[in-house]
C-alpha cells in the first residue's frame, strides 16, 4: 500500500511569470555568470517555482540511473523506478542483493538485506517499505549492492547532493512526459554556465529556496536584485558549509509560495454544469450542454503574529498578487511528493496507479493539483483577539 498521511503538510505553488527577466543576468558564482534564457514570444511563464528551480528531474549525472549505470562494477541494464504500487525497484540483468547502510532510508529496502528476483529476463528488487517524501539529503544515504554469487559490489550514491524528492531523483533530462514544459530551469541554467552537473536548487520541506553546490564551484554574488528578491534571498545570506559541500538558503519565503504549518481545515468540490437552455410552451426543456468545471473549496489557517511564524504580511502583500482569479496556482496536497494527482477512474492499461508523473494515492487527495485560482479576495480577519491565526477560504477551478 502507498504512504496514507491523514494530515499531510501542504503548499500553494503559483506560477511563474519570468518573460521579463528574458537574457537577465541572475547571478556570478566566482567569476561566472549565470543568466535567463532568451525566451521567444510567449514563452518564460514556469509552471512553479519548483519547476523553475529544478524541472522536477536531476542532471544527466545526479539522477538515479546515471549512478547505478556510471558506479556498477557488475551486470548491465541498471534502472530504478517507482511501480505500480508505489515501491521503489531496481532492475539489472545480474542477479544482486540489496542492503540500506545510511543513516536514513529514503528508498524503502530497509536494513535488512533484500534479494533480487528473476522477472522475465531480468532481476528486479523491491523495496519492501514506503520511500521517503521530502527533500532527499543524499549525504545520509547509503545502499549497499551486491552481486548474488560473486564478488562484485559497489555502493550507491556515489555523488551526494540535495535533491527536491525522490521523484525527482528518479527522472532524468531526458524525460518525457506532461512535466517536460520545455524550460531551463535554474538548476540547468547554473550547472551549464559552470560546465557542472552537480550543482542543485530545491525548495526545502519548509518552503525556503536552497542551492547546494561544491566549494570550488564558488559562491554567489546577486546581479539582478529583483530575482534574488522574488527567490525570498536578500543578499546578506551566508552559505553553511559542510566540508567540500555549501548549501546557501535563502532567508524568506519566495513571493510566490505559501506554506502554513497546519494541515488543511476541510477540502471539498463543487462542480458546475454550464448549458444553455429553453423553456418548452408546452412544458419541458431543450439544452444545449457547455461544460461541466470541477472546483476544490479549501480552507486552512494562516499563520499569524502570535504562531510559530508569521505569514499574514507574505500573503496579504506579495503571495496574493500572484493568485489574482484566473491565475494558475498548483496546490500540493502532500507536500514532499511532486506528482500529479491522479483520480482511480483514471487508471487505465496505459496509466498505472503510480509512477514517475502520477500518483492516486487516497483516489487523488495526495499529489499535486493543478488549477486556477477564482477567489478575487481575502478577509484576512481575526476570529479571536489574539492575533495568532486567520481563517483562509480559497476556491481553485481543476485543469
């Protein structure tokens, strides 16, 4: 069974205008220079700004094929997915075991050892437990692959970056599917201008922009202020390093994000049929069917002065500029899993339950949904005289 979370932590995601910054240089890590694409017309407007700071995959060196093919020391044929159960598996066409020695198991195999088996003409092992939502540190995980029979072994990973979730880790550049909107990301961006692929942006699991890079790689110095704004850094941060390894996190929240504290009050939909019609003299009706438009109804509590963090300001006056009505705006039910919801009437022969793009976890209450916002304003009102929290009702129109 996938992971079931009663309350999971949520974000509201929206999108990205960034045709403005068109050929705009961002940033100088040491002495060079890291700029925006040139967009054509119409292009620059990113799904996210996860989607802006890494495409949801991992560089053709980071990702999790690339390590078990560029690593092995035995068989040929290395893959990792995600199957139709929601479990990790590893392919190879070598007989192997497979043991977790870090300090934390992302992928789900565990600490005991997990023996491949023959499916068809390959070996496959699965993991036995649910992986891990979240950002993955790659520095605490370690598995341990070993040939069944022989005396081949080697460890993986190898190269131990942040990734934004193990989703993400598990899709490559190369991928094709609904979330290839065909823009480079900052991550791409970054790694290109240094000649690199190890460099990493994610958005932590408390919704801070963060880049993970090497030491020699060097640090960055902001040329475009209102980027470096929009991110939620404010040029002052300092990057904690860790050995060979920097991580640099920003200091706010980016302005288009929001992510409360609390789970989700109450979800529910509406839906509403668009027709034309008449009226018969003689009784009756002729109609002639538009459309039928699913909304989710959410309500949730903002976080306030008196609360663990304050985000009344950051939703009155910047994250609502963002989600004016008709604006789009993805709202990760589950936050730490970045796949698209995906309802079980959906499940077909050619789309499983879950995989790298989907996930029906709850019949689609996990996942991300993608909508349009339709509420044109907020009654950011105190129910109590305290000031710790404020009731939010946002209405969000599926695509």
């Amino acid at each position: 069974m996938p992971l079931n979370q009663v309350a999971p932590d949520f974000a509201l995601l929206s999108s990205l205008d960034m045709r403005t910054y068109s050929a705009t240089t961002i940033f100088t890590r040491g002495s060079t220079t890291v700029s925006m694409p040139t967009f054509s017309a119409g292009e620059g407007v990113y799904e996210d700004l996860l989607f802006f700071l890494n495409g949801r995959y991992s560089s053709d060196t980071l990702n999790a094929d690339a390590q078990l093919a560029d690593y092995a020391d035995f068989g040929t044929g290395w893959t990792m997915a995600i199957n139709s159960d929601d479990k990790i598996t590893i392919q190879s066409d070598t007989e192997f075991d497979i043991i977790s020695q870090g300090t934390l198991d992302f992928l789900g195999f565990g600490s005991s050892t997990v023996a491949s088996s023959l499916v068809g003409s390959v070996y496959v092992a699965t993991a036995p437990n649910d992986w891990t939502r979240g950002l993955i540190d790659l520095t605490q995980v370690n598995y341990r692959i070993t040939e069944t029979g022989g005396s081949g072994g080697f460890n993986i990973p190898a190269i131990k970056q942040d990734l934004q979730d193990v989703t993400v880790w598990l899709r490559s550049s190369t991928t094709s599917d609904s979330d290839s909107f065909g823009l480079s990301s900052l991550e791409s961006l970054d790694n290109t201008a240094l000649s690199s692929e190890t460099i990493t942006w994610t958005l932590t699991d408390e919704g801070f922009v963060q880049c993970h890079y090497t030491n020699t790689q060097g640090d960055i110095s902001w040329n475009s202020t209102e980027i470096r704004d929009l991110l939620g850094f404010t040029g002052d941060e300092d990057p904690v390093v860790d050995g060979a390894e920097s991580r640099l996190t920003a200091s706010k929240h980016s302005k288009t994000v929001l992510f409360p504290t609390r789970p989700i009050q109450s979800q529910h939909s509406n839906v509403e049929n668009v027709a034309q019609f008449r009226r018969f003299i003689g009784g009756g009706y002729a109609s002639n069917f538009v459309g039928s438009y699913v909304t989710t109804l959410l309500n949730f509590d903002l976080d306030a002065q008196l609360d663990s963090k304050d985000d009344y300001r950051h939703f009155a006056n910047q994250f609502a500029r963002f989600i004016s009505p008709g604006e789009r705006i993805n709202f990760y039910q589950c936050w730490g899993d970045s796949r698209r919801s995906l309802r079980d009437d959906q499940i077909t022969s050619s789309q499983s339950a879950y995989d790298l793009l989907f996930t029906s976890e709850v019949n689609g209450e996990r996942g991300r949904l993608r909508a349009s916002c339709l509420t044109p304003s907020f009654d950011l009102n105190y129910p109590v005289r305290l000031h710790r929290r404020v009731p939010v009702t946002l209405e969000l129109e599926h695509l």
